[in-house]
C-alpha cells in the first residue's frame, strides 16, 4: 500500500519526524476520540499534526475539513458516518515504511491523468484514475504548505514540472479535440481532471490552461476567480448567465466574501459526478472557498421567491440557486466579528422577530430562520433581493403601511447596507 509523506515544517509545533497516512475506515468514526487537532486541508496534513501529537490514528472529513482533524482514543467500533474517515498514522522513519514525497506523487499522479487521455478503455480501468484523483487532492489543496517547507527547492521543481505535464492533459490532443471529452464520472476522468484543473489555476494564478477546453469557464474564473467544477456539464446560456450574475457583484462581496483568503473559488455541481447514483468521494476544490448548486440548466425550471405574499414573482430555478449559495458567502462581511455594526443588526432583527410575516421570505417563516440563521442572507438575499431588490421594498412597504410589521423593510435596509458597505 502506497503512503504519502509529508513534510513537517509548517508550523513551530512540528517535530523533524515525518508522517503519512494509511485508510483503515471508509465512511466511519472513530470508536471514541482524544482531541481535535485543528481544522486541515488534506488527510496528509492531519496525518502530520496527528504523529507529531502522538497519536496513531484520526478521523477526517475530506467533504468538511473545517470540522477538523480529531485524534482517536479508539479507532474501531465507531458508527457509520458517510461523511468521515479513519487513518492510521505512519511513522515514515520506521524501516518498513513505505513513504513518496509528495512532488513524486504528484508528478505520477499527473503522468497517469495523461495515461487516461491514451487509454482506449478509460473505464476498465477507473480504480486507477481514481487513485490518481485521490493522490492529486492530497497534494495540490496543500501546495501552499509544501511550498513553505520546501526548504531544498526540491518541491517547488517538481510542482513545475508536474504542471507543465499537466497542462497537455487539458490542452488539444495530437489527433485534435480535447481529453475531457473521454472524461466521466464513471470511468473517473472527470474527477481526475478536476484535480488536474485545480493544480493549473493554483499554479498559473489564471485559467488560460486549467479551461483550454472551455474558453467561457476560463473567462468567468479569469474576471471574477470562480472555478466552475462541473465536469464541464453546464451548456453555454448556463455559464453565460453565471458570469453575467458575478459580474454584478460589488467587490468588496467578492473579495471579502466569496473569495475571502483564497486565491478562488469553485461552483461545484457535485451530482455532475456521479455514477450510478453514487457520490464521488473525492474532494472537487482545492482552496478553503467553494459551494455546490444543484445539477440544471438555466431555462429548465422556475421558483415563486415571493411565495406566500401578495408580490409573486419567479425566478429562473437554477439561476436562484447560484444567488442562494452564493449569498451564503455573505455572511462572512457581516457575521463572526466581520462588521460589529451589520452584525449588530443582523441579531437584532433576529431576536425582534416572532411571525412569519416579519420576515421577507414568509414563506420560510420564522420558525427556520429563528433555528438556521446562516440560512437568512443566503435566502433573503439570495433568493429574492438578487432577483428583484425593487419587488422586495414592494413587499417590505406594504408590510409597514398595514401595520403588519416594520421588520420586513428593516431587513431591506439591512440588505443595502450589505452591499453598499466598504
């Protein structure tokens, strides 16, 4: 079995030792845990935080790293739990332990995506363009951390080198069109070369490679730093219309919310890979900023965000769930100490509500939103201020002049702020 060292000196904490990591449960917990490590970007990452603490097994969640990386007391008899994993801990500096370093791995990672693009029968042989998906995540959602270990400049080659081979992945094939039309879910290029993507964008700061097959996706990512991992799934009017959206967006949204402390962000369309009905397992971002919207075309369905109210109004379907998902992003310029004064008003309101018609979604109701308040931007906002601000001061007008309730056109107020703000 192949193990994935990692080198340890990111952090003061780190010792000289170095860890790698071996699969002992899928889709499981521990059976009891010790202590959460901190929160990690690949399982090579956690593996190194989890020896260097003395433990010798941990669970992780690939899907929700932030969860973190917890060490286990016991790692057997845990429950089932989709979302989880446990490892054990490889000591690397043990004589029957067998380590790459990860510029090796990704460079055989790499070589074996260009072997898809050859392969005649990609799907007998998916197992081993998964791994490589898998082995490709591992590394390039850490590049930073290796890059500021690289201490003999030995990584730094080897991530130049991975990506020029990785480039001819993407680029035109010698007997014309592109690889990723071979690519599936099933026979596992499309995750493969998600990863292959991930790496170019991080590397060339641009999508000039990472999308050399899909001049609008590199467009959107090149303007506004939003990856569309999709499996090139979306048709044109789709993008068109995704990019028209962000274009809209003041800046500071972007770069404080969307994007906040990352180099991009992926649109993921995570239902685009799978197989059979099947989830892909492998993680399609690479950078601590992304969100998933649901598998359709714009034009295909529509929605009533102003459902339960005398102001109907619908909305192409798909294009309110980018909105949704994306206004969720917004809740890091006005929550968790971001903005004392937005946030000030955002508990205010919140704690000033008691019926569904205080609210603008009063079809949600107060109930949800009392219980989910990380659903309150990303549904007021998302679902209906980004589709008509003007039919929501409607709303929020006729709600005060009734005397229903003022707190409608406060949280329309509210929402101005959020983009008005510096």
């Amino acid at each position: 079995m192949k193990l994935f060292l990692m080198a340890l000196s990111l952090a003061p904490s780190y010792t000289d030792a170095a860890y790698a990591y071996t699969m002992r449960h899928e889709e499981a917990e521990c059976g009891s845990q010790s202590s959460n490590l901190g929160a990690f970007s690949t399982p090579a990452l956690c593996a190194a935080e989890a020896g260097s603490s003395g433990c010798t097994s941990f669970m992780f969640s690939s899907e929700y790293n932030v969860w973190g990386c917890r060490c286990c007391a016991d790692p057997d008899g845990g429950n089932q739990h989709a979302l989880w994993d446990v490892y054990n801990v490889v000591d690397c500096s043990a004589t029957e332990a067998v380590c790459v370093l990860p510029g090796d791995q990704l460079i055989a990672a790499v070589l074996v995506a260009q072997d898809f693009c050859k392969d005649p029968d990609p799907l007998s042989n998916a197992k081993k363009y998964e791994s490589a998906a898998l082995e490709l995540n591992d590394v390039v959602a850490a590049v930073d951390a290796y890059l500021e270990s690289d201490d003999d400049g030995y990584f730094a080659s080897a991530l130049a080198n991975a990506t020029t081979l990785a480039a001819a992945v993407l680029a035109t094939q010698s007997g014309g069109g592109y690889c990723s039309a071979a690519a599936t879910a099933c026979n596992k290029g499309a995750v493969l070369q998600q990863q292959v993507r991930s790496l170019l964008a991080l590397s060339d700061g641009n999508a000039t490679r990472a999308f050399a097959d899909s001049e609008a996706r590199a467009l959107l990512f090149d303007r506004h730093g939003v990856m569309v991992g999709d499996a090139l799934w979306l048709d044109a009017e789709s993008v068109a219309a995704t990019h028209a959206f962000f274009d809209l967006l003041p800046p500071h949204l972007m770069s404080d919310g969307i994007l906040a402390e990352a180099p991009f962000a992926t649109m993921t369309i995570r239902d685009a890979f799978r197989c059979s009905g099947e989830a892909e397992s492998i993680s399609l971002t690479a950078t601590a900023r992304a969100f998933n919207i649901f598998q359709s075309q714009v034009g295909s369905w529509t929605e009533n965000a102003f459902g339960g109210t005398r102001f109907p109004l619908y909305g192409d379907g798909a294009m309110t769930v980018i909105k949704h998902e994306t206004a969720h992003q917004f809740d890091r310029v006005v929550r968790y100490g971001a903005d004392a004064v937005l946030e000030g008003m955002f508990g205010a309101y919140i704690a000033a509500a008691s019926d569904d018609e205080d609210w603008l979604r009063s079809s949600v109701g107060n109930i949800y939103f009392q219980r989910a308040p990380q659903e309150i931007i990303a549904s007021q906002v998302g679902n209906q201020f980004l589709l008509s601000s003007s039919n929501q001061l409607a709303l929020a007008l006729d709600r005060l002049a009734t005397s229903t309730s003022a707190l409608p056109l406060a949280w329309f107020l509210f929402h101005l702020e959020i983009f008005s703000r510096r």
